[in-house]
C-alpha cells in the first residue's frame, strides 16, 4: 500500500482553492447575513466580469454546463426532426443536450493524429436538417475553426462552442465562445475555473439570442411569474457565483502556470518510449491544459502500474459517444470512427494541475519510463 503522503493526487482541489478560502468565506457570510441566496448581487456582477475578461457583450449564468449546452440549442430552436454535428470524442453531455432537444445527434470522427473533431469530414455530413454544429474545445486544445466557419456560412448552421474545458482560451487573439454564436462553459471543481459545486454560463453578441437564453433559464420570462416560451430553472447559485467572482481574478495566471508545467512534462516524455503526445502546432490554436493526456501502449496495464506506484491516473474518455448505449438507436458503424476507436484504447490522462510540483511531476514520468525500459 501507498501512503497518502506519498500519493500523486490526479488533481488535488485543496492546493487549488486554498488560497482563495479567507475571502470566499467571508463572502458566503455576506450572503448568509443578506439572506440572497439566489439572483443575488454576486450572480450579476460574476456575469459582467466573464463577459468584460471574454470581451464579448452578453454572459447569462446557468446551473452546470449541460444546461448550457441544452439551453443553447433550445435558444436557437433545435428541436424533432432536426440534426446536430459532433465530435464522436467527447464527453457524454453534448449529446445528452441534443437527444434532450429531441434531435439526432450526428457523429464526426477524429483527425489521424489529433483528439479534436476532423473538420475535413463536416461538410459532407450536413443535409437540409442540420441545425447546428457543437464544437468541443476538449482537454483545453482549441478546433482550428477557419474552414469550419467557412462551412457554417455556406449552409446557414450556427456554431455551438462547448468550452467547458477550455476556459480564456484563444483562436486567432480572440477568445473561445466569442468565434461562434454560443459559447457555453461549465464550472464544475476541477474544471481551470472550478466552482464549489455544479455551475454554467452561457456567452453570446447577440442580444436576441441572449435575451431567449436568459428566458429559457428563468422559466420562459425575464420577470417572476411571467412565462412566455418553454423554460426550464437553471440558476447559477448566489454562493457559486461568488466563488467564481474570486477566482476569476487569477484564471490567467493558472492558465499560464498550466503551460509552462506542460512544457515541462512534454519534455520529459519526449524521451520515453511508447508514449505520444498529440498537439496541433497551428500558431492560431491555444492550450490550456484542462487535462494532460498521453497516448501510451498497454494502457491498462500501465494505469494498474501507476495505480499500485500511488500514481492517480484516468481516462477521458474509455467509449466514443456514438457507441454509448444511449446512442445505440442510432445505429453507427465502427468503419466511421477509425481514429477515434483506435485512441480509446490508448489514452491516459495523468496528474496535472497548476499546483502539481515538479517532483510530482517527474516521479510520474519516473514510473511511467520504468514500466516501458524492459519493453
């Protein structure tokens, strides 16, 4: 057994928030003593600073990020009958909002060597029900989105940006969530801004749009007992939104901490074999490291090597969505998901996180060269 001291947490959320703890506590007295718990001051003024640290004009709070997603695509009318472009790599919540719309969702395998959705495949999986397209901004790397937005124009599809894992992140010195229509975000713990809890937001310049959003959130009207459209309740909390207002203040230095710890492991991992790292090189296209994950050989072997070195390790994600038994109905076929199948099976991601030490650092690049020096 390994002792906790000894353990390599895969993100460890009390190093993280520690040094926000004095002022988030007095803030939440603040709130308890005011007694707003929800629409509170804080929920207003944390959406005016993600929109002013964004640059764009309209940001509405929401519960968690898949409620972003749905309320996005609900804003912008998607509904039975129509279709939704996707990346077959992703977590499971883009989907989730699509089916919940009552859409199909339609899947678009990886580049050969890249986590992101092949934007080359796009155009020929557009018919006259395609609605719109969910761009995921995954791990923290951005889509190239030039030809993607060319595509869009042509056709008349809006653009969905899912940046829940790729927060003041930058295409071109503009910002995800600010290239599309939608930007949608999640702020769930371990996320690079990370709540104490679920929360969302939702960024757009388009007032219409936004407007509809912000119904849709409130039970279909800007004012209490007021209903105009379909809603649903999805608030962000007074509390949630105080926490984020503090640590927003530092996003961009965490930002910044992740790449140059990520130069630091790419380096060491250049030299054992086995292990890939794929990254596109495009001078547009950002990182920010939400995750830091690795192609390696014998995976699950090396995760059960890992596991018993005291070396927290996961996998983003083990099943590509179209195969997930939800989407089962929809009868996808393996031959269309080549790249996307052969990454399942070798992706790993290891501990990393602003606060990781450099010793952390190079014991699990230490354990992971060990496991394939005999190889």
């Amino acid at each position: 057994m390994v002792s906790q001291q000894k353990k390599v947490k895969f993100v460890d959320l009390y190093k993280i928030n520690k040094p926000f703890k004095k002022k988030i506590l007095k803030d939440i007295a603040e709130i308890i003593d005011n007694s707003d718990f929800i629409n509170g001051k804080h929920v207003k003024k944390f959406e005016k600073a993600f929109a002013n640290i964004n640059k764009i004009k309209y940001c509405q709070s929401c519960a968690n990020g898949t409620d972003a997603l749905y309320v996005s695509l609900k804003a912008l009318n998607v509904s039975i009958g129509d279709e939704v472009i996707l990346s077959a790599h992703d977590w499971i919540s883009s989907s989730e909002a699509v089916l919940a719309c009552g859409a199909k969702p339609v899947f678009i395998d990886t580049k050969k060597n890249s986590f992101l959705i092949d934007e080359n495949k796009i155009e020929e999986s557009i018919t006259h029900k395609t609605k719109a397209i969910i761009i995921v901004h995954i791990y923290g790397q951005v889509v190239d989105l030039s030809k993607i937005i060319n595509i869009v124009k042509k056709y008349n599809i809006k653009i969905i940006e899912d940046c829940a894992q790729a927060h003041l992140a930058n295409y071109k010195k503009k910002y995800v969530g600010t290239i599309g229509d939608i930007g949608c975000f999640s702020f769930f713990p371990t996320k690079n801004l990370g709540a104490f809890g679920d929360a969302g937001a939702i960024i757009t310049r388009d007032f219409k749009i936004y407007k509809k959003i912000k119904m849709i959130c409130n039970h279909g009207g800007l004012k209490k007992n007021q209903h105009f459209i379909k809603g649903i309740n999805s608030r962000m909390d007074t509390i949630q939104a105080s926490i984020l207002l503090e640590k927003l203040k530092l996003l961009k230095k965490g930002n910044k901490i992740r790449r140059t710890k990520a130069k630091f492991y790419i380096n060491l991992f250049k030299k054992i074999k086995n292990v890939t790292i794929l990254e596109e090189t495009n001078i547009d296209q950002d990182h920010v490291y939400h995750l830091f994950v690795l192609l390696v050989k014998n995976r699950n072997e090396l995760r059960q090597h890992l596991k018993k070195s005291g070396i927290e390790n996961l996998v983003h994600y083990p099943k590509p969505i179209p195969f997930i038994p939800v989407n089962k109905s929809l009868n996808h076929k393996s031959h269309n998901f080549k790249n996307v199948n052969k990454l399942k099976k070798q992706i790993i991601s290891i501990p990393f996180h602003p606060n990781i030490s450099y010793f952390e650092m190079k014991k699990t690049a230490s354990m992971i060269f060990k496991f394939y020096q005999n190889d």
